[in-house]
C-alpha cells in the first residue's frame, strides 16, 4: 500500500504521528543517546588517568563514539520525521482557518 503524503493525512493523524515520533525521540535520547555519551565520558577520563590509561584502547574509544554517532544519527532521523509531521499540522491549521 503506497503511503499518503503528509498533506493528505487528516490532522488527528497527524497529531497522533507528531505525538509518538516526539515520545519516541525523547525516549531514544534519554535510553539510547544520553548512557553512550555517559560510557564514552568515563573512558574518556579512564585514558587520561595515568593508571588506566593502558585499560583503554583507541580501539574501544573509537568503537564508543562509533556507537554514539550512529544513535546520533537515528536522533536526526526522528528530529526530521517530527519536524515534518508539525509542518504538516502548522500547514494544515493554518489553511483550516483561513477558510473560516
């Protein structure tokens, strides 16, 4: 089934998408997002601590930011979704009071 363009969608529909993509955006920033950077920051400090700065490998740093890049990137992709969706409804109330 071919998906309808935005514009298209009735506003409780698009209210409905807006709301889910925002949960969906904090959640992932909160669970996903927020704990890599976290993990990141503490190797970060474990390799310039001169005690533990063998524990931490380039290797294991560039693997934690490859895993923060890549959440990063599935953040944008929500931000985008939702940045549509309420385009969408500021461009559908807009014409629904014009014509009133």
């Amino acid at each position: 089934m071919a998906e309808r363009s935005l514009d298209q969608l009735p506003l409780r529909e698009l209210f409905t998408t807006a709301e889910r993509l925002s949960r969906e955006l904090a959640d992932h920033l909160d669970k996903g997002v927020m704990p890599k950077i976290s993990d990141f920051e503490r190797l970060v400090r474990a390799s310039h601590d001169a005690a533990r700065r063998d524990e931490v490998s380039d290797a294991t740093v560039r693997g934690q930011a490859a895993k923060i890049l890549s959440a990063d990137e599935f953040a944008g992709t929500l931000c985008r979704q939702l940045s549509d969706y309420l385009q969408a409804i500021d461009t559908a109330v807009t014409k629904t009071l014009e014509r009133t």
